[in-house]
C-alpha cells in the first residue's frame, strides 16, 4: 500500500475529493480524514476503479485527508495521480 496526504492547515468541513489518475491508477484505495495526522478514519472506499477522473461527495471534518491505495491497476508499476482536488469549507 501507497498513500498521499495532504494539511488542509486548519479543520476543514469536506464535501467533496476529485482524483485524476494517471494509466498506472489504483484499483482499490480509501479516502480518509483525520484531525491530528496519526488516527486516520474511512469516508470512502472502493474496490472497482477504474482510472480517469473520480469525483466522489463525502461528507467529513479533518485537517488531513488521505488517499491510501491498496491495489494497484498495473501490478508492475507503482500508483500515478496526476491531481488531487479537496473541496469544502
């Protein structure tokens, strides 16, 4: 498993995480949040990606957010995200 996470720099009300994946993309992976960096809870989770662009509503409080992947799409390479988008206020 890979993960990226990302400081919103302050606890943020989350409504929305757009994912644009590169060929080499996770197949399974999970979204989290967590307000200190070190608990990390799941908003979503998938097991059926499919690459491209993922938008996907959720509905969360947290400084942090994380995008774990658990499965890679190309067994032979690593995970590519071309842009990880952080909507909310």
């Amino acid at each position: 498993p890979q993960w990226i996470s990302v400081d919103l720099g302050a606890s943020r009300s989350l409504d929305r995480v757009r994912l644009t994946w590169e060929a080499a993309y996770a197949r399974a992976y999970q979204i989290q949040v967590s307000s200190d960096n070190v608990t990390w809870s799941p908003v979503h989770t998938t097991t059926t990606g499919d690459g491209g662009v993922d938008d996907i509503a959720i509905s969360a409080t947290g400084r942090y957010l994380r995008v774990q992947g658990t499965q890679r799409a190309l067994p032979a390479y690593g995970y590519s995200l071309w842009e990880l988008e952080v909507h909310g206020s």
